[in-house]
C-alpha cells in the first residue's frame, strides 16, 4: 500500500503533463534522478511525436495528480533525448547477488514526493517492459554497493526478497507449492499416526494366541469326522455304500 506522499514513478510517467496555462506536454519519457543519494530530481515528458525536444521538470513543479494527468506550476527546461540518455540512473540496471550473478533488474521505485527521497526499488526477473511480469521490493538498505548499470546486494536469489506484485505465472507457482507442503504435511501427519497405532498393536505371539478366540474351522471338522467313525465302529463297510463314497 502507498501512502498519500507516495508515488510510483511509473503512475508518474504514465500520466499527460498539464502546465497551469493549460498546455499539454505530453506523457512522461523518463526520471531524472541522483543515484548516488537515491533521489529522484524530476522527469522528463515528450509534448510531440514528431520532434526530438524532451521537458525536464523539476520534482517541486509537481502540483497534482488525478486518473489521467499531472499538473505542473511553471514553465519546463528544455532538452533532447540524446542529452538526457547521459543522465545517470539506476532505472534497467543489474541486480547483482552475493555470487556475482545477475538476478534481476531494476525496474521501478516508489519516492516520496515532498523531498524527492527514494524509499525503496522494485525489481524485475525478467524483462520489466513486458506488462504483467512480478515485481519484488528491494530496499535502499539491502544495497551493498551500485555501479552504472549494476547494484550490489547480498541476496542470493528473489526468493529472499518480499513480493510486491505476482505475475499469474507467479501466482501459479506459489499456489503449486503451497498445494505441496499442505499435501506433505497431511501425509507425515497420516504415517505418524499410522506408526502410532502399529505400536499399540498386541505383536506378541504368547499374549496374542492367550486372548484371540480365533480357530481353525478345519480341525474342529477332522475331529468331528473322526469322533463319528470311532462310534460306529470298524465293521462298517463301504459295500453299503453301493461303491458310492459320498452317499
């Protein structure tokens, strides 16, 4: 959640700059900013397609925001795209981790609009222009060091960061592993019960043959049979049978 003196500077340039003369100037092109204190100084918008002059304001003309422009108090310098590409920025630099590897980009920040004063980056994975990619906030405090195009930290991965906005890939992923983990945790808490009540099973065979009421069907039959030959004696033939066994 941003605070009322709190502006993305995307929101920023994404925004028609409207002077207090009522002149159109164009939507917003780039930041104009000091990196070395993270400040932002001002921006820069484009009133024409068709020529190369760029208005650079300064950050104190801001005098207000609604859904579709930004009004300005005052009158803008004025400058080209090629001088202000010399401008130095953090904006598309390399996010560095403590292996020395390119993790992500910089692709936006949130500043606070009285005093210019950076409050903390967002990130990107991959490239930030393409629209719905996830953004994670990167802190002043968490930067060990900044070069021209590079930032140093002491992450190892964009795992260690807060997410500020997921991408639906993004969301996917993390609703997959929250699937995960519920299902593992539903799993050990299955075995650990299971196991529980193995252990309370009666496994021993003296105890187990003492208290079962369970016999063998087979045996009491064998016994039966040969209880109701012995009575009726030996001299009993088969030829009563008229060579039939079972009648």
């Amino acid at each position: 959640m941003i605070a009322s003196n709190e502006l993305l500077l995307s929101d920023l340039l994404h925004h028609n700059v409207r002077c207090d003369k009522g002149i159109n100037h164009g939507l917003g092109v780039m930041a104009w900013m000091h990196p070395p204190i993270h400040r932002i100084l001002g921006w820069a918008s484009r009133p024409s397609t068709l020529r190369l002059l760029r208005n650079v304001w300064r950050l104190d003309q801001l005098k207000g925001i609604n859904a579709e422009e930004v009004f300005v108090k005052g009158l803008p310098a004025e400058s080209d795209q090629a001088t202000l590409d010399r401008f130095p920025t953090l904006l598309d630099a390399h996010m560095i981790n403590r292996k020395g590897e390119k993790i992500a980009l910089i692709a936006d920040f949130v500043f606070d609009v009285k005093t210019g004063n950076i409050l903390y980056y967002l990130v990107s994975r991959s490239n930030p222009k393409i629209p719905g990619t996830s953004r994670w906030r990167l802190s002043i405090n968490n930067i060990e060091d900044q070069q021209p195009g590079l930032v140093f930290t002491e992450f190892l991965s964009l795992d260690d960061l807060p997410i500020v906005k997921s991408s639906l890939r993004q969301d996917i992923l993390r609703k997959s592993k929250k699937l995960r983990d519920q299902f593992d945790e539903i799993s050990l808490r299955a075995n650990n019960r299971l196991e529980g009540w193995l252990e309370e099973l009666p496994w021993d065979e003296n105890d187990y043959s003492k208290n079962s009421k369970n016999y063998d069907f087979f045996d009491q039959w064998e016994d039966n049979i040969n209880s109701e030959v012995s009575q009726e004696g030996s001299s009993k033939s088969f030829s009563n049978y008229n060579g039939d066994p079972w009648i």
